[in-house]
C-alpha cells in the first residue's frame, strides 16, 4: 500500500465512503486520515509539500514502512513515511495505546498464550491484533502496567479528609488450580477535601468475608485514609464490621437502592409497588424532620396490612437514615451507592470482553488500569461536592446530638424505636390471633 499525500477533499471523501456503506467505514477513515496526517509531518520534516521540487527542501522521501496500529475501532495499517536521511517516527505511535486499553491487549493475550482463549476472544485477539504477540512482549507489556497499578495502589491518601466513603466489590471469574472460581474485587472511593472523587483503593479476595473487608480498610488507614464521617455500603455484615473495627467514628449508610430491594424482597408482590411508592416518599422530603416524620407515617400505614415488612423497615430505620444528619445538598451523592454501580459498569465493560481471567494479577492489572483512568478523569472534572457542603458535613462531629450512632454501636436504640418495635410486635400478635381464631371456626 502506498500512503496518499496529505491533501484531502473532505467532502468527496465522505461521500465515497458513506456510499460504500462497509462495516469498517470508522477503521478506514482513521486510517486514511492517520496516514495523511503522517505524511504532512514527513513533509514539514522535508521542507516541502509531497512531489513538489523547491530549493527549501532539506530531505526526500524513500518509501513507507507499515505498522499496526491498535484503536477501539480495530487494528489500522499506518503507512509511516521513510527518508533518504535520518528517520521518521511520530512519538505519539510509541505511547499509542491508554493503560486501560494496555491492560485489556495484555490480558487477552494472556489468556491467548495460556490456551484458555473461547471463540469469542479468539475474534478478539484478531482484532486488537495481538496474534503475533511472543510471551515476553507480553510479559515486559504487563510488566509495565504491573508496575504503575501497583503505584496507583499503593500512593499515599494524603488529600484528607475524605469525608465520605462508598464501598462495594464485584463478583469475577478466574482460573485457579484448574477450575473456574469467583473472586470478590473490593472497590473504595471517596471525596477529598477539595470536593473531588478519587478511588482510594482496590483488592482481590478469595471470597467477600469480613476477614477480607477488614484486610482492606486497614490498608487504606495505613495509607492515610482519615476524616470518614459516613461509609455507603451494602448490607454485607463482613463489610459493615470491617468498618465499624476499622473506622469506628464514622457512620454507615446502607445503600437505599439495595435496601429497597431488600424490602420488596419480603413484600408480597401484589404489594410490591405501593410498598416501593411508600418508600421512595421518605426521599422526597424537604429537610432531616420531615424525612423521619415521613418514615413513621409509612411504618404505621404498613403496620395494619403488612407487619412483616413494617417490622423490617423498623430495624433498618438508623442505616436507611443516616444521611438524615448530614447538610440536603450532599444527600443524592450519599445515601445510595448508585455513583459506584456506574464506575462498576465501566469496569464490568471492560471485563466482560475477557469472561475468564487466567490469573488473579490480570484482573488487577486490567481493573486497576480502569480504575487509574477513571481517578484522572474525575481530577479533571468539576467537584463533585462543594467544599462549603464537606466544611458543613465535617462539623457534625461524633457525639454531637445530629451525628448518627457509629457502626460498631449495632444495639443502640431509642426510646421512640422501643415503643414502635413494641407496637409492631403486638400488631403482630393480634394477626396471628385473628388467623387462628378464623381456622378455628373453619373447623368447627
């Protein structure tokens, strides 16, 4: 293939490609608009446009030399001009691809070389191009990456407080001693103290117990995690007493989304969208009074027809509400774990394309290149709370009246709660009576 110069008629090249129609119309205009792009460098490289002679030009061309170039919309052919004198490399052909992207060639070659490859990354391989890969190209191209995932793990959490923290862990599979496992991937973020999110940390985990959650918030204290008013989380007892062990001034948030399917999961189904109506009105309310005002009018309409979920819904009243202590304006960002769902998909994207890592440090490396991406990105975002909002959140300090009871005081319960827990138990009592009562009658 002989590269064309440089000089492009955008709008006849558009409606030559566009009429094709191909499927890889995105691959072969990155390529052909690479190439030009090569050639205008090697002419300002020459001191003169392509096939012109002048008395500026200092060198001439002698031909191309091809290489693959791998992109998101497959392998390009790059035409790289050559000279008579000295050479012509464009550095940006060296650092071509991003770490995420890095990681994912390194891991589906991997896997290739290992044998393990389906059908589907077979298609893969092909595509990125990666066929001829030998095991040490591999082995120095993980190497690399290896070496700044560990970086990104292991630096300093030096931007305190991190005021509040959301936790959650991911479910992937692995080969390990010749069969198919599940390991937990066990995701920290937090917001520094100038408003910014950043992924504290990451850890695989043979399983998502509490020896393994509390292994990795120790890390991240050592590190130099500090200032937690509040962790968002799921209802994993191991993760809840990891973080009461490990942060034991901080409050926790059981995350309303997967409380409200906790909820529905005990709730008839005939029910199901009242109960979820029921629900989501304790969220809508103006200020910290009125949330607890809604959350006890829902209880007593529950506890006549549903006092099963009723009593539910009563248990989880201070983790459900914790929010509730904390300024409205940091409330959507705190009291559910959506925002980590979204940086969970982002991961699963990337990890789907795999299926079946070969080894534990491959889905390291590839997550904690997505996860290095994704903590760059957000520095270069807006803030995603306002530093007056954390100043605000930061002075509700442990054992002032509006901050909420610490994880690690599991059996703390007031006097209110007591009278409706009694309330509900006999509400209960009373059902079971009329049950029983109407079986009776039944029978006789």
């Amino acid at each position: 293939m002989t590269a064309a110069p440089h000089t492009i008629d955008p709008h006849a090249f558009l409606e030559d490609a566009l009429a094709q129609a191909s499927p890889d119309l995105m691959r072969s205009m990155l390529q052909t608009f690479v190439n030009a792009l090569l050639s205008e460098q090697a002419d300002a490289v020459c001191g003169a446009d392509y096939g012109t002679r002048t008395a500026e030009r200092t060198n001439r061309r002698n031909g191309y030399r091809h290489r693959d170039l791998d992109t998101r919309v497959g392998t390009v052919d790059v035409a790289i001009p050559k000279l008579r004198e000295g050479t012509y490399f464009p550095e940006w052909l060296l650092e071509r691809r991003k770490r995420a992207e890095a990681a994912l060639t390194s891991v589906v070659a991997t896997s290739y070389l290992l044998g393990v490859s389906t059908r589907r990354m077979d298609k893969l391989v092909q595509t990125l191009g990666i066929t001829g890969l030998s095991k040490s190209q591999v082995s120095v191209m993980a190497k690399d990456l290896d070496e700044q995932v560990k970086q990104f793990r292991a630096r300093p959490l030096e931007d305190g407080p991190y005021t509040f923290v959301a936790a959650d862990a991911l479910m992937i599979k692995v080969r390990e001693g010749g069969r198919v496992v599940k390991v937990a991937v066990m995701v920290a973020t937090g917001v520094n103290a100038d408003g910014y999110r950043e992924v504290l940390g990451i850890q695989a985990s043979s399983s998502e117990t509490a020896s393994g959650w509390l292994t990795f918030f120790r890390d991240l204290v050592a590190r130099g995690l500090s200032g937690v008013a509040m962790v968002t989380s799921d209802a994993h007892a191991g993760l809840v007493e990891a973080i009461g062990a490990t942060l034991p001034n901080a409050s926790w948030q059981r995350c309303r989304t997967h409380y409200a399917k906790n909820l529905l999961d005990v709730t008839p189904k005939s029910s199901q969208p009242w109960v979820k109506t029921l629900l989501h009105s304790v969220y809508d309310q103006p200020d910290a009074p009125a949330v607890r005002a809604q959350f006890d009018r829902v209880i007593d309409a529950l506890a006549e027809k549903l006092p099963g979920v009723a009593e539910h819904l009563e248990a989880a009243r201070e983790d459900v509400l914790a929010f509730t202590a904390y300024p409205k304006v940091v409330w959507k960002q705190t009291w559910s774990n959506n925002p980590n769902e979204r940086l969970n998909r982002e991961i699963r994207r990337r990890t789907d394309v795999v299926g079946i890592f070969p080894n534990r440090e491959s889905i390291i490396r590839l997550v904690g290149a997505v996860l290095a991406e994704q903590h760059d990105e957000w520095a270069e975002q807006r803030r995603y709370l306002g530093v007056d909002a954390l100043a605000a959140a930061q002075a509700v300090r442990p054992g002032s009246p509006h901050h909420p009871r610490p994880t690690t005081r599991r059996d703390t319960r007031t006097e209110d709660h007591r009278r409706r827990t009694h309330r509900l138990n006999h509400t209960r009592r009373v059902h079971i009576l009329i049950h029983h009562s109407r079986g009776l009658d039944r029978r006789g």
